[in-house]
C-alpha cells in the first residue's frame, strides 16, 4: 500500500493528502516531524536525507520526497485528466504556479505562521511579521488577477496547479485578517472549501 510519511498538521503532507483524497487512493500515512519526531533518525534519512516531511513510498521500493514533486507524480501515475492537465501547456501552466507557490507564497506566510502560531507573544517581531503580511497580500493579489481571467488557477478545470496553493489561502485568510479587497481568491477559495478532500486534510486538521 502507498505510504505517506509525516504528520497531518505539515501543510506541505497536506498538499499531498489533499491529492490522494482528490484521487482516491488507499494509502497509510505514518507521523512523523514535528512533536512525533523520527524524522532525524538514520531510517527515516535513508529514505529523505533532508530529513523533511512528506516522503512517499511504494510497494516496489519507490521512494519520493519533495511534496510539489509528489502530487504531481501521482496525478501523473493515477490521474491523467483530472489532476494533471491533458495538453503541455496547461501542464506547464499549472506546474509554474506550483513553481510559485514554494517561490514567493510560502516564504512569505511562513513568517507569519511561525509568529503568531508557533512563537510565544512576548517574543514575537511584530515589524517582520507585518512586512511578512504585506508580501502574503502581495502574493494573494498576484492569484487575484489570474483569477479574473481563469476559473482555476492554471485554466478553467482544477488541477494540481490548485493543490499547492489551497493551504496557503487557508493560512493567509486564518492570519491576515485585515486586507484588500480579494473578491477573485475568495471565489475560488470558496471552491477550494466546498472539496471534501480540502475539508478532510486541510481544514479539519488542527492549526498548530
């Protein structure tokens, strides 16, 4: 059976569970990283020597890590048309705002999640964390215009393209409260909420 290695609460695992529910996949997800550990530990490295989480493993031995890399492995092995666009260049479209996502959108929530989910009150930088607002809403504005042109993000049928960036919508809109207007990103955010493999393995999850 496909495994999964890592905890629920990484957005990066959850990118990948996300896709697994969208495609229906039997699987086991084993924690770990974080409060669960074992991601240091020589087994755990054999497997993924940045000691990150996810890391896929198949029947035959086939070790995977990288979670955009992933995704679109298994939309590519189990979903041909449905998560992985049929023509080059909606594949190319889609794998560029993935490209994206790990390029300007993470690094600019990520300071904003560490400081005010994982970092103490009386030791929070409130000045980064409000530059790191100001670049999420920057991001959040750059999806706002492809969206006046495009249902999805990379065209108008869901994609993987969609996957990566569903966790860190749900993350800007959880910590940037105050913002512009964003009315194309919460179309289709909405969208991305009414999913049940989005519900499932992103916004029942616990926020820690």
């Amino acid at each position: 059976m496909l495994k999964i290695w890592g905890r629920n609460t990484s957005s990066n695992v959850q990118k990948v569970m996300w896709a697994i529910g969208e495609l229906g996949l039997a699987h086991e997800r084993i924690d770990v990283g974080g409060p669960f550990g074992k991601n240091k530990e020589p087994g755990y490295l054999a497997m993924n020597p940045n000691g990150l989480v996810p890391t896929l493993e198949e029947d035959d031995g086939f070790i995977l890590w990288e979670s955009n890399t992933i995704v679109r492995y298994l939309a590519a092995k189990h979903g041909p048309g449905k998560l992985e666009p049929g023509d080059l260049q909606g594949r190319a479209s889609a794998q560029k705002w993935m490209d994206w996502q790990l390029s300007v959108a993470n690094p600019a929530i990520t300071p904003v999640f560490w400081g005010l989910i994982r970092t103490p009150p009386e030791k929070r930088d409130l000045q980064a964390i409000d530059a790191a607002k100001a670049a999420s809403t920057a991001a959040m504005k750059m999806m706002d215009d492809q969206l006046t042109r495009t249902r999805f993000i990379a065209g108008d049928q869901f994609s993987y393209g969609d996957i990566p960036i569903g966790p860190f919508a749900y993350r800007y809109f959880r910590l940037v409260t105050n913002h512009s207007s964003l009315p194309h990103v919460e179309r289709w955010y909405a969208e991305m909420k009414a999913r049940p493999a989005f519900k499932q393995h992103v916004l029942d999850v616990p926020f820690v």
